[in-house]
C-alpha cells in the first residue's frame, strides 16, 4: 500500500482543477449566448394539437401506450397542416 502525504494547499489545488464542464465549454461573461429558435406559427399550432391528442395515446399512469407517442405525433402533425 502507498502512503500518499499532501498539504492542504495541494489537495485544494487538486481539488480546484476538477470542475463538471471544461472552461471552454463553459460561456463566459462576454461572450453571447446563442439565439433561442424562433416559434413559428406552425410550431404554436402543433404544440396545440399535441396537447390535445396526447391524453388519448397515454395510460393511466401516465405512461405512453404502445406506439402512443408515435401515433400522437402523426395525428398532431396531420391537425396542423393547413
């Protein structure tokens, strides 16, 4: 077995350099964030439709049926066309 000795200024050092994200994933506070997506009146009326088709291809539970989110997304599509 090793016996690894470090002060504390080291192991916070260590410590410091773990982070969750790269710093150059990280924005920083010049740069801009990207642009949301524009909603398009088609998005909105689709959104609509989903809402309301959705309750008939789940559970109970909650849950999706079998094939129900697929079917869910047919039908709202098919709604919103013009």
């Amino acid at each position: 077995m090793v016996d690894v000795r470090m002060t504390m200024d080291e192991y916070l050092t260590l410590l410091g350099g773990l982070t969750d994200a790269p710093n150059d994933m990280v924005p920083s506070a010049t740069e801009e964030m990207p642009k949301k997506k524009k909603i398009t009146p088609y998005m909105r009326r689709y959104q609509k439709n989903f809402r309301k088709v959705a309750p008939r291809y789940k559970m109970k539970s909650g849950k999706w049926k079998k094939n129900g989110f697929r079917s869910a997304v047919k039908l709202a599509h098919k709604m919103s066309k013009k």
